[in-house]
C-alpha cells in the first residue's frame, strides 16, 4: 500500500526578507506613534497595571460579602491615595532639593573648575570645557529635574486619567471574569496568554515594590547616619529606581555619592558605594529572584535593551515600566499565537531549556570522569588517591 502523498505547504504571502522587513516599519511607527501620546499612554498603561494588581484584593473582599461597588471603591481611593501622596512626596522632594542646592554653590562651582582644569590639561578645547562647566549650574539641574518631572498641569492631567481609568476599569473589572469565559471559547490561547500577562505582571510589581520600599528605607537611614544632605529624597530615588532592571542602581547612587563627597569627601563616598552595593545585591540578586520566579521570563540582555528602548519612546516612565511593557508585546505577537511560542526560550524562558542545560552538564562531568579514568597515573603515585 502506498503512502498517501503530504499535503503541500502553503507559501507564504510575502518572502521572509519582506516579512522581517514590513514588521520592522510597522514596530517603528507604532514606537513612533506611542511616543507622540506619550502624555495619555503613560498613565493609561499604569492606571491598567494598577488595576491588574489590585484586582484580587477587590475580588476577596467580594468573596467575604462586600459588596462589589464597596469593595470596588475603596481599593480604587486607596490605591489612588497611595499614588496621590507619592507624588506628593516626590513633589516635596524635589522642593527640598531646591532649597539644597544653592547651599553647597560654592563647592559645585569650585568642583567643575576642578574637573574643567584637568579637561584642559588632557588637551580638550575651550568650548568643551565650558559645557561641562556650565552643567554645574545648580539652577540648570534643577530646571533639568524639573523638566523630568513634567510641570504642575501635566502632573495634575495624568493624576485625573489615572484616576478615571481607575474607577472605569474598577467598574468593568466584575465582568472580566465572564469576558474571559466567552473569549475563551473563540481565542483559547489568547485567554490563557493575556491571564498569564496578568499574573505574571502582578507578581513582578508587588514584589518589586514591596523589596523597593525596603531599599529605599533602609538607603534612607543609612544616608541619615552618614549625614548625606538630602537623604529623604534619595531614598525615594533608590525606590524609584528599584523598578528600572539593571541600571536603576546606577542611577540611584550617583546624587549621594555626589553629596556625599561634598560633606565627607572620599570616605562617605566608599561607604554609600558599600552599603548601597550590598543592599542592591542582596535585594535584586538574592530576594527578589525567590519571590519572583519565572514570571518575568525575559532574559538580562532583552530586559537591559527594553529599559533603552522605552526610555526613547516614553521618557523616563518608560523605564519604569519597561517589564510591563515588554510583557504586553510578548503576550500580544509570541504567547497568543501557538505558532510563535518556540521564540519564548529566545525571549528568556528557561522552561523548556533547563533539562537541556542539566543534560548537557551532566555529559560534561561525565566525559571528565571517562577522561580521569583513561589518563595514565602519575610517576610515584599512589593508585586510587
């Protein structure tokens, strides 16, 4: 009996290069048009990410007889006060970091004469010396800070759409369950997909936030016993930071350790890079991977390069919400389609990849122990030891 032949396979529409190619164009101008809103996606993607993390608290107290608007409108004004007073806070912050500054002029100015003077003698031209000079103005790196932050309207504006996304989303969030249920019927694999985003999202920010409170207390009465002008700010920086992978740490040390050179010269400045790197150590690299997990997924290259890229496109929110971010158009291009799911190990799932990995090891030893039993022993040595 012969085989019956195979089916053919469909050809694709267009060549691969064309494919790549047409699929770089469209992420370009989607970056291009993400970045243009960039003032209503920033707080409409956090208000989802909170809401993602606050839903099973709202659903609990349901459980226990609250009712659900109830339950729905205190974790709305709760969430929405914790966020209002940090900012609050951070608005402080940065007031008192302009009161700071003008005290220590002296010596800001007197610390860019040094370093111009040195570009000098290295061979850099006058008016590279003056930039670098001029960035040592304590009035334009608050200007700058400032710049970061957004002026009052804009902090005000995204205030107002985290707010009525909140409620909107709070409102809406008792019919997910059944959105769930019916789309699952018609896209099982992009329930499964977006239920594992959610997860995985809420996992990461509460635990992140969590360890980032922690770090940025105990970064805050460390400063205070070395006597860091400006340690409450700097706290909150380190918390801040806590949510930028890899390079928030940098980020964070550098102001103290900048302050803290003015007032203590080079011993204060050894032992916030000490306790700083130790603390970052043992929170990021020790802590926050147990309590984390897998749900994260992405891999230190893809994280480090996603931080970048959001940062370009959506300021330094971008950064914050880099995971997230990543999370989302992973779920959306990879995990919802099953013909795509081979890319998830390039991503950075290890899933798949450990019994490899463990095989492969134990090959290793194994080759090593064939390769110590073959070689000869040593003149004057005795078999066995």
């Amino acid at each position: 009996m012969e085989p019956e032949p195979l089916a053919p396979t469909p050809r694709p529409l267009f060549p691969r290069g064309t494919t790549v190619l047409l699929a770089l164009a469209g992420g370009t101008v989607a970056a291009f048009g993400i970045a243009s809103i960039r003032g209503i996606f920033n707080p409409m993607f956090l208000a989802l990410v909170l809401t993602i993390c606050v839903s099973p608290v709202r659903h609990w107290m349901h459980r226990r007889g609250i009712p659900r608007g109830l339950a729905t409108g205190s974790t709305i004004v709760v969430v929405f006060g914790l966020l209002a007073g940090f900012v609050a806070v951070l608005l402080g912050a940065l007031a008192q970091f302009g009161s700071l500054l003008p005290q220590f002029a002296p010596q800001i100015q007197q610390l860019g004469a040094n370093i111009s003077s040195g570009l000098e003698r290295l061979g850099f031209g006058s008016q590279q010396v003056e930039a670098v000079l001029s960035g040592f103005d304590p009035g334009r790196i608050v200007n700058f800070l400032g710049g970061l932050l957004g002026n009052i309207t804009d902090i005000v504006a995204a205030l107002v759409i985290i707010l009525t996304l909140l409620i909107l989303m709070g409102m809406e969030g008792s019919q997910t369950s059944a959105l769930l249920k019916l789309l699952n019927h018609h896209h099982p694999h992009m329930v499964a997909a977006f239920n594992i985003y959610g997860a995985s999202v809420r996992r990461y920010m509460v635990a992140t936030t969590v360890l980032g409170i922690v770090q940025g207390l105990f970064n805050w009465i460390t400063l205070l016993i070395l006597q860091v002008p400006g340690a409450l700010l700097w706290g909150l920086l380190s918390f801040i930071c806590s949510f930028i992978p890899n390079i928030g740490y940098f980020i964070a040390i550098i102001p103290p350790l900048f302050f803290g050179f003015l007032t203590g010269g080079w011993p204060t400045v050894i032992a916030v890079i000490v306790i700083y790197g130790v603390v970052n150590s043992v929170i990021q690299s020790v802590i926050q991977p147990k309590y984390v997990g897998n749900a994260v997924a992405l891999s230190e290259t893809l994280t480090f390069v996603s931080v970048l890229f959001w940062a370009v496109v959506l300021g330094p929110m971008g950064a914050i919400l880099a995971v997230p971010l990543t999370l989302l158009v992973r779920t959306i291009i990879l995990d919802s389609d099953p013909s795509m799911a081979w890319w998830r190990p390039i991503t950075g799932d290890r899933t798949e990849l450990v019994p490899i990995l463990k095989e492969e090891d134990e090959q290793i030893r194994a080759r090593r122990r064939r390769a110590r039993r073959a070689s000869p022993p040593l003149p004057g040595s005795v078999p066995g030891v």
